[in-house]
C-alpha cells in the first residue's frame, strides 16, 4: 500500500505520528526500565556488583551492535509486521522480568527485550524517513527528537513512585504495560508503507561492518568518542547505585538521570546554531573538554559537604545534600557536552564514507554506544564493589560509623572517568591535527 506524502511542511501522514506516539511509548518503557536495571539485577535477582556489570553491558552492547542485522529482517517482513514483532517480544520480555527472577531465566529474558528493542530504531526511523520528504523532513526528525526525550523523561519521572511504593520489579510491569499500548497502536492504527528503496542483505551488512574496521580514521574516531560515551553510560551503570548507598532508598537517582535530556532539549538547538560556521571536528572537541569537568563535578560531593555541611540552602526555597548538587552539575555539563558531539558526529562521520556509502557506514555509526556500553557497564560493576559495596554484602553487625568507613572514598570511582574523559579530549585533538593535516597535503 502507498503512503501519501504530504508537501507542507507542518503536515505529516498518518503513520507519522502514530510511529511517533509508539516511539514516545517505547522510550518511556526503555528508559524506565535502563535507569533501575542495575539495581534490579543486584537488588531483586542477587548478581553481584561484578556480575551485574558484565550482564548488564553485554545487554546494552547487543542492543546497540544488533539493529542493523535486524534492520535487514524487518526490510523482508515489512514495517508493520516488524512492529508487531518487535512490541510483542518487548512485551513478553518485560512482563516476564516482572514475574521471574532467577539468574537464567532473566538473562533468558533479557535476550528477548533486546530482540525486541532491536527492530525499533530502523523501524521507527525507517517510518520517519518513509512518511516525510526533502521539505519537511528536517521538522520531521527534529520532531521525532523531542518524542524520544520526553519518553526517556517521562519513564524516569513515574518510574520512583513504582520502585519505592510497590517495589523494584513491578517497573518491568509498566514497560511492559508501555509496549503493549504501542503494540495495539503497531495493530489497530498503523498502515504498512511502501518499501520502494533498496533492501540490505546481511552480506551487505557485514561487508559495511568490515569496511570500517579497514578504515583506519574511522574505527580511530570511534574509540576515540567511546571515550565519552563510557562516562555516559555511568548515568545508568554506576549513579542510582552509588546516590542510593550513599543517600539512602528515598533518593530518586531516576530524577537526577532526567537533567540530561532536560539539558540537550533546552540548549542542543541553540548550540547547534552557534557552531553550525565551525567544523564538525571542533563542535566534538568543544564537548569532549566537557567531559572530564562532569566527572570531577560528581566527584567533589565529599568535598562540598565538608565545607557547607550535610544541606546545602538553595536561595532559601529549598535544601539539597551535597551530593545531589554535585550530581546535577555533573549530569548538566555531560547534557551541554551532548548538544556540541552527537549533532555533528554524524555529520562527520558520513563525511569520511566513500561516496555512495554513506548509508552502509552510517548504519554502524554507534559502534562507540557497543564498546562504551561493554566497557563502562562491565568497569562501574568492580568500580562499585571496590569504593561502593552493596550494604548486603558488609560484615553484620556493624555500627553507622563502622558502615560509613566502606564509603569513604566512594567519590575515587569518578576519578577513573575523569582520566577516560581527559585521554579521550586530549585523544581527539591529535586526531583533529593528524587528519587536518593529510587533508591539506591531499588537497594541496
């Protein structure tokens, strides 16, 4: 069936928005459930800190590696039988990890949310492409962007009233609640679009992934912005863990996780307007020098409290702890350091694709998300074992001063992304002289 693609530049066809509400409705399964996975899996489940680490980052690894292999699936099944293949499995998966939670059976699981989350993105983005055109298909994606972070929001903002009011695990309920809303709008609403582009095979898929192992600017450039996506990733891998020992099970490490994708929506396209005269290159190193300053901002909590205190008065409104303030600045700058990367890292990136290979390339763009997830998950596990330690794991019977000895120096893990953050700047910025360089010699 062919969609009608409309020439105004504010009007979208139907399966637009319904991909978008469906988009909106996975995200805030997604995001709900990524903050507290961690937890989940030490807390509910009994992997250790270590254990939990290596789980968890194979998961997210696999969930960033695998859409371009599934993108190839859903090419031969169509859009709306991949959706309805995708929000079923999510479904179940979730659903599942609420009612099960032995080691085997949740990794089982696991498998299938990261099956399910894998069709989405070339599914959904596939659907934005299909249903706009060359007049409003920038107003399109900017439009899809802001559906994906007020998901991410929303998920965080419900998700505490769950976790401390029922309990942890019903959070896997209400992602699965989310994904079936969307799965009946993928059944009900959504019409198949017309596929009159040229499918990718796997071979084509592989052929792409070994083409930019081969490039050596490219796999360069992506470890190098691994770098900042390892820090990134702590928002989920090490933050709820580390502010919830340390303050206790009424803080809401969800909320804090929500300032960055507060920070991007506010200030990505007014940043994005300042650089767009700058280079792509000079954009990604402006953020990169960002990030270590997020890293030591999370890591002066203790140094903060021993100067103002365990409160801190906001204006006279309001008290925060020191660590929660620290907390929010560090998580703000790594929001700033976003709007000046991601932006025009894809620019950049297409830019260094053979010409006419441009979509195969961009297709593993996010291979810094699969190292940086299997790096950063895999580093915060014996991290927090080391500096943070699951309180079910001390001695019994130890007093509160005895307990807080163990917690100490739970502000030195930050220090190890500080170093990964400033290697990767200062990383970035030879890479920016080195090719800079062999440009002019090719041009000259």
């Amino acid at each position: 069936m062919t969609t009608k693609i409309y020439t105004t530049s504010w009007k979208f066809p139907k399966e637009f928005w319904i991909a978008n509400v469906m988009e909106l409705l996975e995200r805030a399964a997604y995001y709900g459930f990524f903050i507290v996975l961690t937890l989940y899996l030490t807390d509910i489940v009994g992997f250790n800190d270590k254990e939990t680490g290596i789980v968890a980052g194979i998961f997210f690894a696999g969930l960033y590696f695998a859409p371009p292999f599934v993108g190839a699936i859903s090419d031969k099944i169509g859009f709306k039988n991949g959706l309805l293949l995708a929000f079923s499995l999510l479904t179940i998966g979730y659903f599942l990890l609420g009612l099960f939670h032995t080691k085997i059976l949740v990794i089982i699981f696991l498998f299938i949310v990261l099956v399910g989350g894998s069709f989405i993105k070339p599914l959904i983005t596939g659907t934005v492409a299909k249903t706009t055109n060359e007049d409003n298909r920038a107003r399109g994606y900017s439009l899809f962007y802001w559906i994906v972070n007020i998901g991410a929001f929303s998920g965080k903002t419900f998700v505490p009233y769950i976790r401390q009011g029922i309990g942890l695990e019903y959070v896997n309920f209400f992602s699965a609640a989310m994904s079936f809303i969307a799965l009946l709008f993928a059944l009900l609403f959504f019409k198949d679009i017309d596929k009159n582009y040229q499918q990718k095979s796997f071979d084509d898929i592989w052929k792409s992934l070994i083409k930019i192992f081969s490039t050596p600017r490219l796999i360069i450039l992506i470890l190098i912005v691994t770098g900042f996506w390892i820090i990134q990733h702590q928002l989920y891998a090490t933050m709820p863990k580390y502010v919830i020992r340390l303050l206790g099970e009424e803080a809401k490490p969800e909320w804090l996780a929500n300032v960055n994708p507060a920070v991007v929506v506010i200030f990505v396209v007014l940043i994005t307007q300042l650089m767009k005269n700058k280079k792509a290159i000079t954009s990604m190193l402006i953020g990169m020098i960002l990030m270590p300053f997020s890293a030591l901002a999370m890591a002066g909590s203790q140094a903060l409290e021993s100067l103002t205190g365990p409160s801190v008065s906001i204006m006279g409104w309001f008290a925060m702890h020191p660590l929660t303030i620290m907390m929010i600045i560090g998580i703000g700058i790594q929001g700033l350091a976003e709007c000046f990367i991601s932006p025009r890292y894809l620019e950049y990136f297409s830019l260094q694709a053979p010409k006419g290979e441009e979509g195969l390339y961009l297709g593993f763009s996010h291979l810094h998300s699969f190292f940086s997830a299997l790096t950063g998950f895999i580093m915060s596990g014996f991290l927090l074992d080391s500096y943070c330690p699951d309180p079910n794991t001390l001695p019994a019977g130890l007093t509160e001063v005895q307990k807080a000895a163990y917690y100490s120096n739970a502000h030195v893990i930050w220090y190890y992304f500080l170093a990964i953050g400033l290697t990767a700047a200062i990383a970035l910025f030879i890479y920016k002289i080195i090719t800079e360089n062999i440009d002019k010699k090719k041009n000259s």
